[in-house]
C-alpha cells in the first residue's frame, strides 16, 4: 500500500502506514497515482469523486472517446423525445478538476507491476487502478451478426453512432414495415432497456407510420417490470407490438441474421423479414477486463464492499463490468458504485479505515409522453441465500399497473430531471485547490 503523504510528513520522512501509526521512514515519492480505465458512468464518477474529494491524489482517467454519448436515456432519443447533443458530454468539466485525461486505449494491465499499457504503448504506472470499460458483445452467439452486419442491423447498445443508425433507418423505413427487437438473456446491461425501446419505438411508429409493426424476439420467460409493461404494451400500442416470450416449447432466441435480406431467426424456426432490426446480442465485461484476467465466465468477480476485484490486487472493478448480484446493469448502479470505490481508495490511500459500500438503484423507463414506469432498491454487502456473500437488495420498488395518470407523469417528470442531474454530477463535479 502506498499511503499519501502530506507535505508535513514528506518533511518529517515518516509516512502513515494502515493501522494510522508513524512508523517507517517515508519513501520520497510523489502523490499517489490512480488510474481509472473508463470515461463511462462508473469510471468517470470514480475520477471526478476522487480528484474533488482527495486532490492530492494524481489522477489520470483513459478513455478513447473524446465525448461520452450516454446510452442511459438513448430510448428518449430513439422515440424522438430527447436530442442527441443532449446525450453527449465532453471531458472539460473533469480536466478543469486536474484529472489527466487520456484519449486512448488501454490495451494490457500488469497487476504485477501495477502498470497499464495504452495502445500507441504508453505506460502507466498506479498505486490503484480502476477499471471500468461497460460491457463488449459476443458477436458470435448469432451466426451473420458482426461489427459490419451492426452497421445495417444496430444493436444500439452502446452510446454513440449506433444510437444514430438506428435512429436514422426507422426514420427511412417505410410504412408498413416491420421492426424487430431481439432481446438476449440476463446479464445484460439495463435489463428494462428492450421493453422501452419497444415502447418508444411504438410510439414512433404509432405516430409516423401507423401500418408498421414491431416484434420482439426474447430470448427470457420474464423480464424487467413486466406487468407495467405489459399494460402500456396492451393501452398503447396494441396493433404495433407483438412480444414472443420464450416458454416451454419455443425459443426465441435469436440465433441467426442477414443484413442483406433483413432475415432475423429464431431458435424455434421462426424466420421473420425485418425493416429494422435492432439485434441486442449477449454481452460480458469490456473486453480490457477479460484479456487482464480480471473476469469468471465472462463477467468480473468484486468484493460486495468496496468492488476491488477479487482477482487481482489494487484493482477494482465497477459498472456493467462487475458481478454486482441483483444489482441491475444501470448507469445510476455504475455512479452509486463509483462514489463507493472513490471513498475507499481515498480512506486506503490516506491510511485510513475504509466503510463498506452502500448502494442504490432506480431506473425510470418511458412507456409513452408523459407515462413513466420505475423499479429500484438499496443494496448493501451481506450473506445471499446459499451462504456467499454478496449485494443484498432492500426497500425494493417497482411501479404496477394501474397507477393514475398523476403518478405516471410525475415518475415521467422525475425521470427527465434525474438525467441532466446525474450527467452534470458525473461531468462537471465541483474543483477543489489540494
Ligand atoms: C438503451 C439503453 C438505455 C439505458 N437506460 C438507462 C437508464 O435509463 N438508467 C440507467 O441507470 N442506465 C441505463 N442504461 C444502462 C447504462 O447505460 C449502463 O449501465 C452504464 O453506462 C454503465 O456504465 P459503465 O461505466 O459500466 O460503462 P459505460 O458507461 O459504457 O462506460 C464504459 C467506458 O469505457 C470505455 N472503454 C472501454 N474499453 C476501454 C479501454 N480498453 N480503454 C479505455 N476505455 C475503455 C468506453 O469507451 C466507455 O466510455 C441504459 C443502457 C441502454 C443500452
């Protein structure tokens, strides 16, 4: 462990060890460095929270994006309810707090030599590494789909051009068409995400190109707030949806594509003519976390309490990337985490005694203008049935049907204030001098 020094003890030669006690003469360094893999939801809290809470701490965030486009709120975008340049946040407010920002890749992690590798092979060295690179795809889980077949059929998935392709072919398509959503099974990033997407797009499609359909091909039984859903499927848009649930006899797992013919189809045989396909294969950690090692089974396994990796030491690991349990893939679930992981690097590397991680969630879908369903609940560390520790949810909550028009608007309300709230808390966090 590599404690801060203040400039008193630099001064003095004794530096702080764990336990709070002067102990050893201190070994002349400068500030301890950390480094956060990830501009996303969880990395850029990290970076932002940490710098601001603890400026002495050198901080240097990679990301190969020079803009962040959020995937959290893209369905408003896709439904035509929000604007694109409203989804994009720049890197200014983070650097304005004297984080290094890096517009590249990072490309290997040495958690032997505390080191990480950029692409154009710059190397970093940190007392602590963050990595939170969101989630990459397995292409090959349908045959026909790739990075190139996306380009005709979006996942849209991830922020960014995808969001725009998608957007740009319904808007193309022609009346009478039909959409397809191919949902994957759990864990996926944002498992609400497919029945709004389905929703707004219904709501596109209702007031654009009323002739058109949209089928979703689901590789689950169940999914995310499922009755809310099913009665805004029922009061909205009951001639534009059609949802193929897989059961006992069908699967509809999408298992092959051909973005020359539009053909999407199914495991059961179900061969369907899209317009539009929007193909949201399944997913794992970024691709960074799995060539470091830091992953089980495609997914990276964390300490409940802090999310320092359980596979490497120094490392933590947070966002979509992490095995949180019952704690969804969300942006708000890779901020609450991110505010956790900065206090604990911060209370280790000030020597002292970190707090167990508290946790929360909410994630506000949008069924039609002015109708908004939500589902959350807190999360601390503790036993799970079956005896391993890990995120225990409490005071759950999930909208049912039924609610009144008032208590749909004001959730829709809360939902259009929480974004431009939570961007602003994660782009341009407060300065403060070290
Ligand atoms: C359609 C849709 C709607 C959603 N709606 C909501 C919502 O309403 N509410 C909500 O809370 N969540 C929502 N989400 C989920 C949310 O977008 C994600 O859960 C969240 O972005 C995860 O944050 P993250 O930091 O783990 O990953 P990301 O936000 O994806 O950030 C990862 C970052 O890491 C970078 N990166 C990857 N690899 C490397 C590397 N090797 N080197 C350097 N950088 C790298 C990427 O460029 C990216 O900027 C939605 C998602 C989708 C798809």
């Amino acid at each position: 462990m590599a404690p801060i020094l203040t400039r008193r003890q630099f001064g003095a030669g004794f530096a702080a060890t764990a336990s709070g006690l002067l102990s050893r003469p201190a070994i002349a360094r400068g500030a301890a460095k950390v480094v956060v893999i990830g501009g996303g939801a969880g990395g850029a809290t990290v970076a932002g929270t940490l710098k601001s809470t603890a400026p002495a701490i050198d901080v240097t965030l990679v990301e190969p994006h020079a803009a962040y486009t959020t995937c959290f709120f893209s369905n408003a975008y896709i439904g035509g309810l929000y604007d694109y340049a409203s989804l994009t946040h720049g890197y200014g407010g983070l650097a304005a707090t004297g984080i290094s920002i890096v517009n590249d890749r990072a490309g290997a992690i040495d958690t032997a030599k505390k080191t990480v590798t950029l692409a154009n092979k710059t190397v970093l060295e940190y007392d602590r590494l963050v990595v939170a690179p969101g989630i990459d795809f397995q292409w090959s889980a349908i045959e026909g789909y790739s990075p190139q077949a996306a380009e005709i059929m979006p996942h849209a998935w991830r922020g960014g051009d995808q969001l725009q392709v998608l957007r740009h072919r319904l808007e193309a398509m022609d009346d009478g068409g039909t959409v397809v959503i191919a949902a994957p099974k759990l864990p996926y990033r944002c498992p609400p995400g497919p029945y709004e997407r389905a929703c707004v797009i219904a709501h596109f499609l209702k007031t654009h190109k009323p002739k058109s359909k949209l089928v979703i091909l689901d590789a689950k039984m169940t999914y995310a707030k499922q009755a809310a859903f099913q009665e805004a499927f029922e009061r909205y848009y009951s001639d534009i949806i059609e949802l193929n649930l897989t059961n006992d006899i069908d699967d509809f797992t999408v298992t092959r594509v051909d973005p020359a013919t539009g053909e999407v189809a199914t495991k059961a045989g179900l061969t369907i003519k899209a317009a539009v396909a929007n193909i949201i294969p399944p997913q794992t950690a970024g691709a960074i976390a799995l060539q470091s090692g830091l992953a089980d089974l495609g997914w990276c396994p964390v300490d409940p309490a802090s999310f320092v990796s359980a596979k490497a030491p120094n490392v933590y690991v947070l966002g979509d990337s992490a095995v949180a349990n019952e704690m969804p893939k969300s942006a708000f679930s890779a901020h609450s985490q991110g505010l956790a992981v900065a206090a604990h690097i911060a209370a280790e590397l000030e020597a002292r005694p970190p707090t167990p991680g508290r946790y929360r969630n909410t994630c506000w879908s949008i069924v039609a203008p002015d109708d908004a369903i939500k589902i959350g609940a807190d999360y601390a560390p503790g036993p799970l049935p079956g005896g391993k520790s890990g995120l225990v949810p409490s005071n759950a909550f999930v909208s049912k049907p039924g609610e009144s028009a008032g208590e749909r608007k004001a959730t829709y309300n809360e939902a259009f204030a929480w974004y431009p709230t939570l961007t602003g808390q994660i782009f341009k966090p407060a300065s403060r001098k070290s």
